[in-house]
C-alpha cells in the first residue's frame, strides 16, 4: 500500500490518480489531519500491511527509523515534482515491488538519492 504525507498538495495526487498510482492519504482515506510526525505515524505504519510512506518531510530520513514492516520515502524535490518522482522510485529496477521496497529509508533528489536498508551497514546511493 502506497501511503501519501497530508503535505503532498492536491495536484500531486491527481497527477498519480491519472498515471493510475493507487494510494491513500493521510487525513483523508487513513488516519487523521494534523497527525504528528514520529508520534502518530509510525505507529499508524505498523497497524498497515506493508506500506510505502511518502514524504515531502526530512525528519523521516533517519536511520533510527529503519523497520522491516514498512518503507519511508523523503522526496527531497520541489512541491511541483513530487509525483514525478513517486512514479520514477517505483519503476526503478531496485523498488519496483513492495517487498524490495521493505525495511528501507530513501531519500530521492533531482539526481538520484540515497537509502538505509535494514540489517546493512552505511547509507547505499541510488541513481537514475
């Protein structure tokens, strides 16, 4: 299940709507608006079945967050590219399923990115 941060603006989600990128929001479809970062949401992550958390939030690229349950995924891009880039992580060749998407924290940039991975030692790179 692909989950959206409630800071992904409406135009984002329409784009990934028309692409036929299923997900759900946070305050709208699955829990509520306003939800505090760590506190709420990482817990509500546990309660799903394999998400992949969608952010445009720094404070979730940290390694201390790593969980085999879910993925968390900072999108370190404009407000404007965020779909775009939601579409280019999941037709990547490393990400493309869940399960390969499981126990990982990305980080994706204009040029690439970074991620943490369960059980693995360092920050691994990602290119496009």
């Amino acid at each position: 299940m692909n989950v959206l941060d409630e800071n992904i603006v409406v135009s984002q989600r329409e784009l990934l709507r028309s692409w036929k990128i299923h997900f759900r929001r946070i305050g709208g479809e699955i829990g509520r608006l306003g939800m505090k970062d760590h506190e709420d949401i990482i817990p509500l992550l546990h309660t799903l079945q394999r998400p992949t958390f969608f952010t445009h939030d720094h404070g979730f690229y940290r390694p201390t967050l790593l969980h085999a349950g879910y993925c968390l995924v900072y999108l370190e891009v404009g407000a404007d590219e965020i779909a775009e880039y939601i579409r280019h992580l999941l037709r990547h060749q490393a990400f493309r399923r869940r399960s390969q998407r499981m126990g990982k924290i990305v980080r994706v940039r204009h040029s690439g990115g970074s991620y943490w991975q369960i059980h693995q030692k360092g920050e691994q790179s990602l290119s496009w």
